[in-house]
C-alpha cells in the first residue's frame, strides 16, 4: 500500500472529501487533532475499526475514543446527563473525552466489549471538518505503533504507519502533545481515568465531586479492566530503557554527569541544566517552571531518543499534581515505573 501525505487546512475540502470517502469505504486516515495525531475509522464499521488494531498492533481489549463534530452528537452513540452538558459547555470542543453508557449503534469492537464508549469533540479545525463532511463519528486512537511514543507531527504517523495505511492528513504541529484528558461520569461525579491538558483542578470547577483512578498513577491491577486507552499496557516507550529519577532524593546532574561517562545515554534536561551537563545526547524538554512547553515536547523528545540510538534515558520524575500530572502519567508508563531513588 502507498501511503500519501496531503498538507491541509479546514479549507482543503477536496482533500477533506477524499479522506471522508476512504473512511466511508472503510479504509483507515490518519488526522491531526489538537492533542496528537489520530488513526482514524468509521466508528460504526466494525471491521474498519478492527483495521485500526492491526495496524497499530494494538491490543483488542484496550478501547477506543470516538470523535464527533458537535457535543449534542453524543446523543446518537451514547446515553448522556446533565453534567455532560456541562462539561461540554466549559470544554469542547476541546481535549476531553467522556465515557458514557453506549447505544448499541457502537459496536463492541470500538469498546473493547465494554458498555460504554468514549466521547471526544475536537477542537483541531481539519478534524472538525473532517467528521463535519464525513458524516460519521471517527474512532481514532493515536497513529503509532502501539507502545511508542504518541505522534504529534505528520512525519511521526509516517514513520510507524507507511505502507498501513492510504492517506495522512498533514495539519501541522499537534497544539498540546498529549492525549485527551479521559473521565467517566456518573450524575454528580467525574472519575479522572487519563489526565491531559484538561487538570483536576479545571474539572472542578465544574464538578466538585473529582476523584483519580488509582492506575493513574501506578500500574492497573492484575485482572483489572482496563476502561479508558493509556491504562493497562507499557505506552509512550522509546526503545532505549527509560529512568525517572527521584531529585528529592537523588541529585540530578550528578547522577546525569555521571551516566554521561559510564553509559551510551541520553539525559532528558530541563533549560537551565544544559550548561551543567556534557553537550551529548541532551533533550531539553523547557523551562523549569514551564509545564506547557515540557507538555508539549513530551512524544517529540521520547521519539528523539531514538533516533539518538542510546541505551537508556534518564529523566526528572515529573510532580504527580496540576498540569504536570499528564506528564507523570505518561513518563511512569513509559518508563515501566522504573524510578530512581523511590
């Protein structure tokens, strides 16, 4: 199969009409979205969407998220309540997505057996567009391979998915860089199950009543069932062993320092320890202070790693809390939960 790029915006509609034709026909796009780029399938196809786990070499009990134009189309796939309308007033479109009881128009191959079904309307205008002129909602999980880093550019997608697929749709840099924020809701509760640009703190304001799945922040419990993507499975991975070291703990740029000597190693950094380390194999990932930049940096560096052909990587434990919680949740899964110093 050969596998096209197309540059576009929201104005590129015969692109657009393409790509809608191929989804409608069952084929896999790959589409860029505000967080990362998304594998996507008609979500009403089954066969289409079990295309997306082959290509991915996805595991078929991990679920899928289902993208819409507008959040009242929730409506036709989902059983909704009134905090979803909320949610959605506040967020979306946006990187949310909401998990809610399913209406049998999904099909069990989109959730992974599962009764409910992730909802996401994205912000990205191309995406918007998208659906808007396919007609149909869009299961996209993340382009990659599966296990990889996540891609935030077109030429990530192309790296894991030539030859998979027919057609990517080139949007640009992925504004966040992380996935989705993932919930469940009940009527007066919210379940945070993956955290993203959207913080705990953001959802309650909204919803006071904001409690985190303990596999956000350690390993899915053995026979746990795994209810939104990024849960059960070693995500985000580079090839090279990944460590998170502990600097409450553990001096930093002395264990960076000397790794540089003993190792083939590359040292994720933030900004102001570049001039303290040895010029080799550094990944500044920003600023200290800057959550967002890091945020965004994330997949891009994680993939950089290996094109660098090191052995290990070692990088700050990120905070568990606020905007930093999305990173800790992706360098812990990374990483295998090795961490240096506890």
């Amino acid at each position: 199969m050969i596998t096209e790029i197309f540059k576009v915006d929201e104005n590129s509609i015969l692109e657009l009409e393409k790509a809608s034709k191929l989804l409608n026909d069952g084929e896999l796009v790959a589409i860029p979205t505000e967080t990362v780029y998304g594998l996507g399938a008609n979500a009403l196809n089954k066969n289409a969407c079990l295309n997306i786990f082959k290509a991915k070499g996805r595991p078929s009990d991990n679920p899928l998220i289902v993208h819409i134009a507008k959040p009242e189309d929730a409506e036709k796939i989902a059983y909704t309540n009134e905090l979803y309308y909320k949610l959605a007033k506040r967020f979306m479109p946006g990187p949310l997505t909401v998990i809610m009881p399913k209406r049998d128009i999904i099909p069990y191959e989109v959730t992974a057996g599962l009764e409910t079904v992730a909802v996401r309307c994205p912000e990205h205008k191309v995406a918007h567009k998208l659906i808007e002129i396919a007609k149909i909602p869009i299961a996209a999980p993340s382009a990659n391979t599966s296990g990889k880093p996540s891609p935030t550019t077109a030429q990530h997608v192309y790296d894991d998915m030539n030859g998979k697929i027919p057609m990517i749709l080139d949007g640009g840099e992925c504004k966040f860089g992380v996935e989705s924020t993932v919930i469940s809701i009940t009527n007066d509760s919210i379940m945070l199950l993956r955290p993203g640009s959207i913080t705990v703190e953001a959802l309650k304001e909204i919803c006071p009543n904001v409690k985190i799945a303990s596999a956000v922040k350690e390993e899915l419990k053995q026979g746990e069932t795994a209810l939104s993507p990024g849960m059960k499975y070693k995500h985000y991975a580079p090839k090279a062993n990944l460590y998170l070291v502990n600097d409450k703990n553990i001096n930093f740029i002395e264990l960076a320092k000397e790794k540089q000597k003993t190792e083939n190693c590359a040292i994720m950094c933030y900004d102001e320890e570049i001039s303290l380390l040895e010029n080799k194999n550094l990944l500044p990932v920003g600023k200290k202070d800057d959550v967002k930049e890091q945020t965004k940096r994330l997949f891009i560096l994680l993939r950089r790693a290996d094109d660098l052909c090191v052995d290990t990587v070692y990088a700050h434990l990120p905070y568990d809390e606020g905007e930093s919680l999305a990173i800790y949740n992706r360098m812990i899964r990374a990483c295998a939960h090795r961490v240096l110093g506890g």
